[in-house]
C-alpha cells in the first residue's frame, strides 16, 4: 500500500509540479503517531468479574473482538445478563447496532472470550466463544451478510443457531482459544488448543465456503524439557499469534509452558520459557523453523515438539515470568515482529510471585527478524505495572505500536530500527481495567487503529465497555 500511495504522489507531482532533479531526496516517513478521533460505547452494563487476572470481554488474545470489513466494524462481548452481544458500526459513526445471540455465558471464566472471524469466499460471519478445557459453541451467517451491509437487514434472523460444532464437525471435548484466520485465498481458518494447560496442543480447521475440515494438530505435548532446577515431560505451546503475511506465509510466535513446577526456582512462578518461532508455506499443513528445516507436519505423529532443533529465537529460562499470548504482527517485507514480556535479569534472577513480580518489575520487548535474517530485541522502556499483556500493531509505515495495559500506547519508528520507543497516550481519562481488545483489521483498511476497553470496576459490579479511535499516520 505505501509503495502505491508513493508512486501515485510521485506521478501527480511530474504532471502537476516541477521534475525532481537528480539525487533529491523525497520528504522521509512520517514517525509514529495516534490523534484520538472519538469514543464510542458499546455497553453501560457489560459483565464484569476478574478471573486469571482479567475479564472475559477484553483478554488482549482474542482474534477478533473488534473486526473491520467492506466499510463496517463488528463487536462482541458480554452484557450484564451474561447474553453474547454481536454489534456492528458504520466506519465513522458514532451509535452501534445490536443482535443479542440465543446463548449466556456459562461460567465465570475469563477465557471463555468470543472471537469472530471472516470467510470472504461466501461472505459469511463465524462466531466461537464461551470455552475452556471444554465445549465450544459456533454460530455462522447467512451467506452474504458481510458483503452488503447497508442493504442488510440486521436483527437475529442473520445468524445461524448455536451449535455446539462447526456445522456437525465436533473437534474436540476439550477446545480453548479459538482464533480465527482469513487465508489469502478468501477461506477461513480456525486455530484452537487440544487439551489444557501444561498438557495441550495446538489445531487448525479449515472452512472452504461450504464446509469444515480438521486439519489435525500441529504441536506436541510431549518431550523432556530440562532446566536448572528439574525436568518436565508435558507442556503445551502457547501462541502470540497466527497470522498471514502478504505474501501467503503463515507465521506464529510461541512459548512453552511446563506442566511441573520443579523447572522453577519457586512454586510461585510461572513455568513459560523461551520465545520460538515457526511458519508455514503450505496453508500450515506443514511447519518450519527459522532456519527453513520442516520441524513438524500437521495431522501427523510428526508435531512440533519442545525437543525439535531450531526453534528458540530468544532464550529465556522459567524464573523470569515470560508471558504466554502477548501479540505478533508482520511488516510490509514479510518480517515477523512480537512483542514479549517478563522480568528483566536486572531485578533478580527468580520471581516468587508472578502477578506481584510482573507489575513491580516487568517489561515488554519488541522482538522482530531484521533484513539481514538475524533477530533484534529492544526493551520498551515504560513499565508495565500490569501482569498483563500488550498488543502490537504496524502501521502502513512499519512503525511499531505497543498497546499496553490500561489503553497506553507506545511507539518507535522504523527509521530507527524500531529502537526510539516512547510514550504517544498516556491512557489518562480512560479507567480502563488491564489488557484492551485492538481491531488489528482496521488498521491496514483506513489507518484507525482502534482499541476495545472495559473501565474497572469492583467484584461483579457491570461497568461500561467502550472502543476508542486513533489516526494513524496516513
């Protein structure tokens, strides 16, 4: 899109203005930057209770609460009454319209988030939510409804019923984390874990505009993992993401979490390590280390394992707090980014208390594969006083953008190797809980970057559920 917009520009100003003589520079890229545009609410009265440290209407993990398509934005969370709300907006406008979906939120667990997702080979809307370790439950459109929204009528009748399966294809009885992604061919994906944590792996189905598949799982549970202070033989990859690039490559940063605390230096902890790297040139039925070496092939007994070679992009032990599921993006040459955090060295080498250790002293880092096919790790230099994650997101200049907790946006730019982060909001005004919701598909459509948030409130007291709208640079 830059190269386009650049060369557009370029061939007004020989039609329109003088020609550029030899060796002049053109003006720079524009740095990084965010001008709140509005506010918007969706809810006065969205549940709230805090569960694994967060709330189940803005876990930073969910792909997608917020999402763009063909000039409208779509929405879903809880209300007070525990009823799965599905809205939608016309880019620009102020008020949201609402479907309350056939189906409650059954516990009161926080990663029982709802995602959606897109198949634009037939138009339709995919729902998943209210899981952990369990059942899920799936609602899809009618063919067609995202392709013309201003003609399209929008109450309950739109969508499908609940179902309990995608479309009679069961997965699994023990599903969580469903994450869903838009192939470059206008099919759909789903991302999902197998099993719980500490003893899980990762699965992918696939939806070809008329029915769904199990492509079979992708990483394995199994394995000796080895640490200073003892062994682990379970473990499940959690991801940071799984993501397309432009050019069709699918790509996902993990990290693994043990099932025995005796890798620890103390039971507090948490058992995370290491920041590895994989991706997939074949639609993710097979997948590759760094290096390029296939590392595993989905469906098969041949999984990505924690003792496969080539997998580590930044080594880290189990007694720094590493947090699992924080956030990827790709830039405009195809590069993995990620942002990490845990607690530095500098602060002691063993965290007893995850949560505690984590908001005293924690940091976020911005990890990406250079032009050279080295990896570079910068530390962003704002405390995190959260336990909580932070979302990445680039804009059409590969400037980088950490949204952190409570709504703070940092930034660095590009033309510094992404190493001059610094503070853009300050979040101030916004009383939001911890961790935010970002459209991460709006930002490439009209350089919105728009953040979903929950103000805070106490014990099980509702509290409004807002998103909020930036301009980036254009």
């Amino acid at each position: 899109m830059r190269r386009r917009t650049v060369l557009t520009t370029a061939l007004l100003g020989a039609v329109a203005g003088p020609a550029l003589t030899t060796g002049t520079a053109r003006a720079a890229d524009p740095g990084p930057s965010v001008t709140e545009t509005g506010t918007t609410q969706l809810d006065s009265q969205a549940i709230y209770f805090v569960s694994y440290d967060g709330l189940v209407n803005n876990n930073s993990f969910q792909k997608n609460g917020l999402l763009t398509y063909r000039g409208y934005q779509y929405a879903v969370w809880y209300t007070a009454d525990r009823s799965a709300v599905l809205a939608r907006r016309a880019l620009g406008a102020t008020t949201w319209s609402k479907i309350t979906l056939g189906h409650k939120l059954k516990s009161d667990d926080s990663h029982n988030v709802i995602s959606m997702g897109v198949s634009r080979t037939d138009g339709r809307l995919h729902l998943a939510m209210d899981s952990h370790s369990d059942g899920f439950f799936y609602v899809k459109s009618v063919a067609g409804l995202l392709d013309n929204p201003a003609s399209t009528t929008w109450t309950a009748a739109v969508l499908g019923a609940v179902q309990t399966s995608l479309d009679g294809l069961a997965l699994t009885t023990q599903f969580t984390y469903p994450q869903f992604v838009a192939t470059p061919a206008g099919g759909l994906q789903l991302s999902y874990r197998v099993g719980v944590s500490g003893n899980g792996r990762n699965a992918l189905a696939e939806y070809n505009g008329s029915a769904w598949t199990a492509l079979g799982e992708w990483s394995a549970s199994t394995g000796t993992y080895t640490s200073s202070h003892g062994s682990s033989t379970a473990r499940n990859m959690y991801l940071h993401g799984i993501d397309y690039d432009l050019n069709g490559r699918l790509h996902s940063f993990f990290t693994w979490r043990e099932q025995n605390a005796a890798v620890m230096c103390n039971a507090g902890g948490i058992t995370n390590h290491d920041t590895g790297y994989v991706y997939s040139t074949d639609r993710g039925r097979s997948w590759r280390n760094d290096a390029g070496t296939v590392v595993g092939t989905t469906g098969s007994s041949g999984t990505v394992a924690v003792t496969d070679a080539g997998l580590v992009v930044d080594s880290l032990n189990p007694d720094h707090s590493l947090m699992n599921q924080e956030s990827q993006a790709t830039d405009s040459a195809g590069l993995p980014h990620a942002i990490i955090s845990y607690v530095p060295g500098r602060f002691g080498q063993c965290t007893t208390n995850y949560v505690t250790d984590r908001t005293a002293n924690g940091r976020a880092f911005h990890l990406r594969k250079n032009a050279s096919g080295g990896w570079t790790k910068t530390e962003i230099p704002i405390a995190l006083n959260s336990s909580q994650r932070t979302r990445l997101v680039l804009d059409r200049y590969d400037n980088a953008y950490a949204i952190m907790p409570f709504g703070r946006i940092a930034g660095a730019s590009k033309s510094s190797g992404h190493t001059d982060w610094k503070l853009l909001f300050d979040g101030s005004g916004l009383n939001a809980f911890g961790e935010v919701v970002i459209d991460e598909t709006r930002v490439p459509q009209d350089g919105i970057l728009s953040v979903m948030y929950q103000e805070r409130s106490s014990g099980t007291t509702p509290s409004a559920l807002h998103v909020i709208d930036f301009r980036l640079p254009a």
